[in-house]
C-alpha cells in the first residue's frame, strides 16, 4: 500500500567527496566548494515558472464507511501573489491515485488534463527515460516544460558561515515525486497554513528552483519524500535528484540554516542509523511506534510514549550508528524481527546540517499515525515560528431536539429525548472536561425544531391551547440527494394558516423538555434545524421561509436567543436538504441566514480546491450563489439509534460493519483522531435520540464504565485517545463562530501571505508577515514559540501549554515582530 522497499544507493559525490564519504556528511566543517566545475551546457531548454507564490491546498475526503472508500482527489489550483517570493521553478504534474511511480507514467505533455496510469507499464506515455515532461495544475498557467535527465542543472554553489544577516523567506520546499505524494508531504502544512511549495520530481530528474538570491533564502525548510526514488532497473532504486542537487540542498541548508525532514526512508550511514531488519510488518502484525524525545520540538505538545500503531505503514527498524551526530527522537515496540524496541526516529546534526528522518512511510489520506507523527517535523522545521497556527475543535452538534424520531432497533419504536436524558448529559460534561488538557472548552451544541415543541405542548394542553395544534403536511416523496430544484418550482406543503408564529407560552411551556431547557440554558449552544424538519430539495420559497422564520420566533419566544451561545446566522439544514434549491437558499438568505452545514459524505457540498475551505454555492450549481456550507462528518452513531446494539446492528446492515459496538467504537477513534491530528476543524453530526442514557445499561470505554449515551461514550472515546496522544487543548466553538473561522481561512488565503525570517548573527531575531500588497481583509495567525517583544496591539491567543499565536491585521505595510529572545541557527 504504501512506502516500496527499496533500498537507495549511496553513491560517491564528484568532487571533494571520497567514495566511502556518505552522503550528508561533511569531510571538514565548512565545505566551501562543492561542484568546483562550470555548469554542464548540455542541459535541454527547460521553461520555469514563474510562480508568484504558495502553491496551497487539497481537498481529500473519504465515506464514512471505511470498508469501501471512495477518495476524492483535487488538484492543487490555488496560486496567489505574493510580493516578496522570488522566481522559483513550479512544476506539478495532475493528480493520481496511484502512490507506487511507474518508469513509463510521464504524461503526454500536451494536455493538463492527463493522468497518470496507475498500473507500472499501462501509460501511453512516450518517456525515454532521458525526458520528461509535466504539465502544471496552475488555470491558465499550464506550461510544458522538458528537461533531461542525464544533463541536470549542474551550478557551483559556494558557503561558507551561515548566513550573518539577510532574510529568510519561510516557506516550505515539499519535495515529492508526484501530486499525490506532496499533497501527504503537504496536508498538515495546509492544517496549519503554513505556506509551502511543491517540487514535482519526475523520474528523468528535473532543476532545482533557485534556492537563494542575493537577498536571501527562498525556503525556510525542506521536506523530502521517500528520497523522490524511481526504480532505474536492475534493482537500481535511487533517487531521482542527483548527488549534485543533493549537495546543493545539504550547502544551501547549511548556508541560511535551514533543516530538511526526509521520511519514508532506509536507515544508513548518511542518517546515521543502521537498518536492523529488512522491514515491517507483514499483514495484521502490529508494532507500535511513540515519539521518545520530544526537547528539541518543544512546542509540538506530543507526549512521549504513546504508541500508535503502524498497521499499513511500512518501516524499517534500526539502530543509531553515530550517536555524535544522531539522536533518537522516536521508536517502534519490539516486534517485526526485533527483539528489542528500536530506533524509528532521528535528528541528525552534520556538522551544523540539520536533518530529521522518520523510517517510516506516512499517508495522511488514511492513516491517522501520519496524521498525528507529521506534527513533530511541522514543529521542528519550523522551530515552533511560522505562519498559520494550530487549533483543534470538537464541535458535536446534536440535530432533531424536540423532534421525534423512529428508530431503526426495535423498529417501529418512536423516540423523544426526556428531561433525565438531558439531566445525564447536563452532569457527565463536568466529568468530560476534567478529562481533557489544560485551555480545552468543550460544550454540546443543539439543533432545535420548533414544532416538536408545540407537538409535545399539545399533547399536554390541546389544540386550542395550542393555537389549532402543530404544523402538519403531507410528506413529499425524497429526491435525489443533489437533485438541483428548477426555481420557481414546486409544491407548498405547509397549511395557508397560520401565516406566522403565534403560539403561547401556556402552550409551549406544558412541555417539560422546553423548561427543562429553560432552566439550563447555558449548559448548551442553540441554533436552528428550521421549525418542522421539512426536506428542502424540492420545496418552494414560500415554505421555506416560513420554516426559518417560524423557528427564529421560536428560539426568540422560549429564550433560546438569549443563551450565551447562540448562533443567528447559521442553520442545520435538514437532512442537509436545500443546497441545490436557489429559492430555499434566497429565504434563508432573506432571514439573515448566510451559511449552513453540509455533509462529507456528499462530494458536491466540499470545496475542490482546499479541505481547509467552505463550499460556497453557485448559480450553476444551486441557482443561488453564495451560501457558505461548512464541512461536517457523520459518524456511525446512527441518526435513529439510543442503543450500541442498534447503531452496531445499522452499521453492518448500511455500512458493511464487522463485530460489536468495541468496534465501532474503535473505527470512529482511529477515523476521528485522523480529523482532529489533520486539523480538521469541521464539525461531527449527532442526533437527539444518541442521548438516551437515563435508563440505559453501562456502556464500558477504555475501562471505565458509566451510564453513558452512544453519543457519550463516541465523545469518551475520542477525548482520552486525543489526551493520551498530545497536550494540546480541544476547543469547541459554536456554529457561528466555526463558520466565521472557515470563512476568515479562506479570506486570508486568498491575500497570498508569507513570512520571512530575519538574520542576524547566525540567529533569527525577527519575522516579518506580508502579502500581496501588503493588504488583507482577515487577520493572520503567526506562531511563537515565545511571545514576540512587541505584538503591536494585534489580539494574541494561547491556551493552555500552547505556543502563543498573534493575529496580524496587514494594511498597506509588512509587518515585523522581533523576537524576545533570538532562535540560533
Ligand atoms: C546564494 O548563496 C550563495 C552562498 O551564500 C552565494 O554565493 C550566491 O551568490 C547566492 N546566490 C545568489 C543568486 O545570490
Ligand atoms: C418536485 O416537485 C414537483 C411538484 O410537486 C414534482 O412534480 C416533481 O416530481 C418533484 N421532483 C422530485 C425529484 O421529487
């Protein structure tokens, strides 16, 4: 699946070099010439690029059912301006699905739109193995550029002493043999925002981008996948970056003091370890791996030993050879033929080059290992000081309150949360809080619809009490999930009376679950699921705004907009209904509602460009543009289930789920964990009947036991995994202020911003954030290890043992914090 066995050559460097000199490791302190000879002219016309800045984003979601994936890969498309960043080489090949490269997978060149074969020797590609070509995924850029393998970019390059002073543009060099792989290389650079660009290396080779110029470094790390290795043949695997490039990398890092992280690699003498069995582990044979020494990344917030498991990932256990150069930082348990726990981890120091290697294969797409291992290098690479920043959110909303629901197990049985459910719910939070690390806030946040309220008030006080009752309509039959109303259409479903909301408190109040609620107000965030649960595919204007306005004066009447967390612009559309219906979407619109929630599972409702971004809806699309659907996952705890057997029993009947609610449980930890470590911060989806604990049997996670909901022990399970893992904060904002923050990330992506570091004195003493004309209509993150000696007034955040983030506002000039004490290089 992942990582090919292969073993890279160490070859002999020309020039200063002895042969048994491995790679990376520097025969005197300070090599001053590495290629004492003149650049080779036999190089092939090659076009570069001129990117005018962060190449960002991917978008890659799975279904819920893990069994049958279905992956959804987006090309990167973002390409904004910066000021500051030089010309630098581009080059990006169309996205595959294929992880293993193939000699013969070079695209035809003539079309941005080809793809790569993902069988090795299918491709109609006309590759030689001396060119080349690839096409870029930049609209309207597409270039085709041809370089040759046997006449690489061949440049003298002269260091001397780490640069004194100057600037140091921040940005990531990913380095990756194809899109797929960078986007793994990437996705927690894009969690965080910090700017990076990809480095596209085909196996015939292809230049460098310009590494510095005279007024500076252009990378402030370097991330090197999998060594870009092809195989050449004959059990010739090596990487497709020739010795002279590497040693333009290694003098390059040395001359700004600049770190590489390489990962998925064998262990040998240029990382200064040993290899101490041919690899693991063979189908269902586990080795855990945990980080061991975490001091020289501090601010990642990983705890040392906690293993997680290496299941798919392939690795190589070893042993450190050198231990004046090289450090351990993480190891894998004893196992896959070794007796003893092993070296899975190091930081190397070449006489000042400064590496950090993982034997280990990472795939951020499915693995939550990756996910939670790739926070060390971003950490490390970065010293702690980059653009972007780190949160975690935990938002479960609960959707349906004061609905009924039918439930799958016992069928026929109909549901409605009581006053002792919520009670359970109201007394576990203290108990879940306690469990999480220091600057969490956790809360539940609830989807409410009005007219089960009046249902159950009814029942209670009748109908004339009740203004004539509940709203009810003849259930129109479902469509297709992105069934695309034409506007105008459609069928009016609600009675012609009333024409607004009129029912009393005497009414509403005869519900006990209302005054229950009344009385607990601030135990929970509100916003609306709209009035009656109306699907909304094919729904008329009419209807739909009464459902919203309905619900407004609803939430108004019983109190629920009074609650310190309350959402007004948002909703929780029903069943995630509407999104294509232009004139559901113009009556939210018309009742202040600009945003709502969709569903990960349904591709149509995610942005392509950038996971990290909400969809916004379209006139093609929706026949109404500009509602902001916010990403958000299901679960397997199923909409109509109280019980583990039942929401056990839906799972392998709708999402082909094997053995007991353990796990299930077990799937959803492994599946959350790899949200929450990508920094993914859409919400989880939940529903009024997964609260049923009041007289349920004890549910058993991790060894504890307590009367908990299915909803309970699925927020149990993901807290003391998260817990055991790192001590970083869970924060769950409301549904407002999560759509304000989807909204802030995309308006700052698009101003094109980065970061430099500024030198001196072989120290960084500063950074300076800018942007395309220096101007942005959202705040920038910028992390700090420590806080800066002056923030300028801009609002700071930290909490708990987190680095201190400042949000930069730029407005017509770059912005430089100095650094309270300067970071050695
Ligand atoms: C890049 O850095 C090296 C070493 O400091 C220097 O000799 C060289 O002139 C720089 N390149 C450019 C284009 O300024
Ligand atoms: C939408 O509603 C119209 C009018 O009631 C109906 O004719 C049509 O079949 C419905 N479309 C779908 C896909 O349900």
């Amino acid at each position: 699946m992942v990582a090919p066995t292969f073993v890279l050559q160490a070859g002999c460097f020309l020039g200063l070099l002895t042969c048994n000199t491995p790679p990376g490791v520097w025969p005197e302190e300070r090599p001053t010439v590495i290629f004492p000879g003149p650049p080779n002219p036999t190089q092939t016309q090659t076009q570069t690029q001129t990117s005018t800045g962060v190449t960002t984003g991917t978008s890659t979601t799975l279904t819920p059912d893990p069994t049958v994936p279905t992956v959804t890969t987006t090309a990167t498309t973002a390409t904004t301006a910066t000021t500051e960043t030089p010309t630098i080489t581009v080059t990006t090949t169309d996205t595959t699905l294929t992880t293993l490269p193939s000699p013969s997978d070079s695209s035809s060149g003539t079309s941005s739109t080809s793809t790569d074969s993902s069988t090795p020797g299918t491709s109609t590609g006309t590759s030689t193995g001396t060119s080349t070509t690839s096409t870029t995924s930049t609209p309207g850029t597409s270039t085709t550029s041809t370089t040759s393998s046997t006449s690489m970019s061949v440049t003298t390059t002269t260091t001397s002493l780490p640069v004194a002073t100057g600037t140091l543009t921040a940005n990531i060099l990913v380095i990756a043999r194809d899109s797929t792989q960078a986007n793994v290389a990437s996705s927690g650079l894009n969690g965080y925002g910090i700017p990076w660009t990809t480095l596209l290396v085909p196996q015939a080779g292809i230049e460098l981008p310009t590494l510095n110029t005279s007024s500076g470094g252009n990378f402030g790390g370097i991330v090197v996948a999998g060594e870009v290795s092809y195989d050449y043949g004959s059990d010739d695997w090596r990487s497709a970056l020739t010795d002279d490039q590497w040693n333009q990398l290694y003098a390059y890092q040395l001359a700004y003091g600049v770190r590489m992280v390489q990962y998925d690699v064998y262990p040998g003498e240029k990382f200064g370890a040993t290899a101490l069995s041919g690899g693991c582990c063979a189908d269902g044979v586990e080795q855990l791996i945990s980080f061991s020494d975490v001091s020289d990344f501090p601010t990642s917030g990983l705890r040392t030993g906690a293993g997680v498991t290496t299941q798919g990932l392939w690795h190589y256990p070893a042993s450190i050879s050198n231990t004046a150069t090289t450090k351990e930082i993480a190891r894998f348990a004893a196992g896959g033929g070794v007796s003893q726990a092993s070296t899975a981890a190091v930081i190397n120091n070449f006489n000042g080059r400064q590496q950090m290697v993982f034997f280990i294969g990472f795939d951020t797409v499915w693995s939550d290992t990756s996910n939670y291992l790739q926070h060390a290098w971003i950490t490390w690479i970065t010293r702690g000081l980059h653009a972007g920043y780190r949160r975690v959110n935990l938002n479960t909303q609960i959707d349906d309150m004061f609905l009924q629901t039918n439930i799958y197990q016992p069928a026929g049985e109909i549901f409605r949360i009581t006053t002792a459910d919520m009670a359970g719910i109201s007394a576990w939070l203290p108990t879940i809080r306690a469990k999480l690390n220091a600057g969490s806030t956790y809360y539940v946040e609830i989807g409410h619809n009005g007219n089960g309220n009046v249902e159950a008030g009814q029942e209670v006080v009748g109908d004339d009490t009740c203004s004539g009752g509940a709203i009810y309509y003849d259930i129109a039959p479902d469509t297709p999930a992105e069934f695309q109303k034409p506007l105008g259409t459609g069928e009016s479903r609600w009675p012609t009376t009333p024409a607004s909301f009129q029912w009393t408190n005497v009414c509403l109040n005869a519900d006990p679950l209302l005054v229950w609620f009344q009385t607990h107000l601030n135990d929970y965030a509100y916003l609306s699921h709209t009035f009656t649960h109306l699907a909304q595919n094919n729904a008329t204007y009419a209807d739909i705004t009464k459902e919203i306005s309905f619900n407004q004066a609803w939430l108004q009447q019983v109190g629920f907009t009074a609650a310190n967390r309350y959402t007004s612009n948002g909703i929780i559309p029903p069943a995630i209904t509407g999104i294509h219906n232009g004139d559901a979407l113009r009556a939210w619109w018309d009742n202040g509602i600009t945003n709502c929630v969709g569903d990960n599972t349904r591709p149509a409702l995610l942005n392509s460009q950038n996971a990290m971004w909400p969809y916004f809806t379209t006139e093609a699309a929706s026949g109404f543009s500009g509602m902001q659907v916010n990403p958000r996952w299901s679960t397997r705890i199923y909409y109509n289930c109280y019980s583990p057997a039942c929401t056990t029993q839906e799972w392998i009947d709708t999402s082909a789920g094997t053995g007991t609610f353990d796990n299930l449980l077990a799937t959803e930890r492994t599946e959350t964990i790899r949200h929450l470590f990508s920094l993914s911060h859409d919400g989880y989806m939940f529903h009024q009947a997964n609260l049923r604990n009041a007289d349920m049997p004890s549910i058993t996670v991790n060894g504890q036991t307590a009367q908990y909901s299915i909803f309970q022990a699925w927020v149990e399970t993901v807290v003391q995994e998260f817990v055991r893992l790192v001590t970083w904060p869970i924060v769950t904002t409301t549904h407002q202020q999560m759509s304000d923050a989807f909204l802030q990330r995309y308006r700052r992506d698009q101003c094109g911003y980065s970061l430099s570091y500024v030198l001196s004195n072989n120290a960084i003493t500063g950074v300076t954030l800018s942007a395309n004309g220096n101007t942005c209509n959202a705040a920038i993150p910028i992390t700090f290890p420590a806080a800066p000696a002056n923030t300028h007034g801009f609002p700071t955040e930290q909490l708990g043992s987190d680095p201190v983030t400042v949000w930069a506002q730029l407005s017509g000039s770059p912005v430089t914090f100095s650094l309270a004490s300067p970071i050695a290089l």
